[in-house]
C-alpha cells in the first residue's frame, strides 16, 4: 500500500513539473501557487480512482468508469482553464 501511494504521488509531481518547467521559459503559461494545489488535488484523486478501478473492478464497468472520469477531469480541467461552461470559478 505505501509504495503504491508514494508511486502515485511521483507521478503526479512529475505531472506537475512539466507547467513549473514551461513556466521558466515563457510567459504564456502563469500558474499560481493554487493553480498547483488544485491540479495535483485533482490529479491525485484521478490517479487513486482509476487505480481503485483497475484493481477491484471487472469488465465493462472497469472500463465505464475510467472513461466516465477521464471525461469529467477533462471537462473540470477546461472550465478551470478557460471557462467552457462561465461558472463564477472558471479561468480567464
């Protein structure tokens, strides 16, 4: 279980580096310090369900569900970023 964890946790912060690295070499990319915590929040609870899935589900539902979450991340991520759906917390 702890290795697991710290194997998710890596994997998330390697996720993270990639905007902190962009961030160092242009201006088109402005992350915040919230920016980060939100996305590794995000992150992780993506990582830990889709893993959750692949170790006690079986079949068509392991497979539903793993898609059901890549699409609402990706659909969060977008609102948070550019604010596809004009909620009172999307970007721009």
């Amino acid at each position: 279980m702890y290795q697991r964890f710290v194997k998710i946790v890596l994997i998330v912060l390697a996720l993270l580096f990639i905007p902190f690295v962009a961030m160092q070499f242009t201006d088109n990319i402005q992350w915040s310090h919230g920016d980060f915590i939100i996305m590794g929040c995000m992150l992780t609870v993506y990582i830990f369900t889709i893993n959750f899935a692949l170790n006690s589900l079986y079949g068509a539902k392991k497979l539903l569900l793993i898609l059901i979450l890549g699409l609402l991340f990706l659909l969060l991520w977008a609102e948070l970023a550019v604010g596809i759906f004009n909620t009172p917390f999307s970007g721009s």
